[in-house]
C-alpha cells in the first residue's frame, strides 16, 4: 500500500541562467509524465522561475525556491 505521507522527490534540474535547483516531482509532465525538468526565467532576486519538461519543451509549472 503506498504511502500518502511520503514526502514528493526532488530531482537537480538545471536551469537557463547556469543555476542547479531542486525540482519537487510531485507533479508530472502535463504533455509526457516525466520529470526530467529545468527551471526557466529564474529571478535571483525573488528566486521564482517556471519548470519546464526538457524531454517535450512544454510548461510545466511555476518554480519558488522559498
């Protein structure tokens, strides 16, 4: 029986301004399920950005660091 409690994986993503973050995986690609993300448009002021799929180039999500 699965565990609901389990904390969601993090994955290194990479991102288009050359920063690694850790992706959370507990929402899949909209377009491929995958999780073999990047972080784009990453703020190092504000440290948001958007999660894209690299596999399908597709949005996935919006990114917060805090």
């Amino acid at each position: 029986m699965p565990d609901s409690n389990k904390e969601p994986k993090f994955v290194p993503g990479g991102s288009t301004d050359g920063v690694g973050h850790g992706v959370n995986t507990y929402q899949k690609c909209p377009k491929c399920g995958g999780t073999n993300f990047e972080v784009r448009n990453h703020s190092l002021m504000w440290h948001d950005g958007e999660v894209w799929c690299k596999d399908c180039n597709v949005y996935v999500r919006e990114y917060d660091a805090g």
